[in-house]
C-alpha cells in the first residue's frame, strides 16, 4: 500500500505528469501492481482502493439486552404513584 501511496504522491507534486503518454510512461516504471496501474490510469478510485484495502469487512451488531421485569415494574409502580385523581 506504501507504495501506492508513494506513487500517487509523485503524480501529484510533478505537474508533467498531467499528460496521460507521460502518466502511463512513469506507471509503467512504478512497482505496483498491473490492477493498480490500470486504476490509475482510468482514474478508477473504487477501483484502486479495493486493490490496496487487504483487511476484512468488520461488521458490529449492537447487543440487545432484553429489558428487565423488575424495571418495567419500578415505571408502573411510578406512574401510579405519581397518579392524580382530579
């Protein structure tokens, strides 16, 4: 992926590269993968970064706790004593 980068950061500060012959020339020097250059070269980002992303989906599901009787029967006993008759 460092290499990716240093690439791309080498696009970016050389303004000779703004030609495509010139960008391909240079990409054809650049130690990086075949996928990757042909990314590049399309301009492809979701292309690219899949090539460089080598970790996992992480996915999180929230637990859910079922709600305790005790505590449902702590709110009624409350709304009864705060009940008032008119």
């Amino acid at each position: 992926m460092s290499k990716v980068i240093q690439v791309l950061a080498q696009i970016a500060s050389d303004a000779l590269l703004i030609n495509q012959d010139s960008l391909t020339k240079m990409l054809l020097l650049a130690e990086i993968s075949q996928n990757q250059k042909e990314s590049m070269i399309a301009m492809d980002i979701d292309a690219l970064t899949d090539s460089i992303h080598d970790l996992p989906d992480i996915k999180c599901f929230p637990i859910v706790i079922p709600e305790d009787e005790e505590h449902k029967t702590s709110i009624i006993n409350q709304h009864l004593i705060n009940f008032k008759q008119g």
